[in-house]
C-alpha cells in the first residue's frame, strides 16, 4: 500500500492522472466529472467530485485504485 498519500484539490487530481494516461469522458451529475483509463485491455470510468475542496487521502487512493494503477505506479505519479 503506497505510503503518504497527501490530500488532493480535485484540479491537482486530475493534472496527476492525466499524467499516468487518464483522459475526460464526459460531465456527470452535479460536480462529478467522469474519466477514463484504458487499462489491460478494459476501460475504466470513473467520477470524481469536482465540488470539492479538498480530497482526502482515502478517497484519492481509491480513486487510484479505480483506475487499476499499482501502488508502484501510484507513487511515482505523487513524486
């Protein structure tokens, strides 16, 4: 399990997962915004809440874990 996992605006969020291949879907309802990850032959959609302030760390690693990145992976997007 990747360690230190800091607290996230939903804007730094995104920049970060683009970087590890993410790409926008689509708007969802409210302030979710839909994204996608083409991984091991399957795509991945997942929402993230863009009405947020901060994003806490619990909720970044799962958001981590959604789009099917290893925890190798995960750290190197949070250097």
């Amino acid at each position: 399990m990747p360690k230190n996992i800091p607290s996230l605006k939903p804007k730094e969020l995104i920049r970060i997962l683009k970087h590890g291949g993410c790409a926008f879907y689509r708007t969802g309802k409210g302030d979710h915004q839909l994204y996608i990850r083409h991984c091991e032959g399957k795509k991945r959609v997942v929402p993230i809440d863009m009405g947020a302030g901060e994003l806490s760390p619990p909720y970044v690693l799962r958001i981590f874990r959604q789009f099917g990145f290893t925890d190798e992976e995960i750290e190197n997007l949070l250097r």
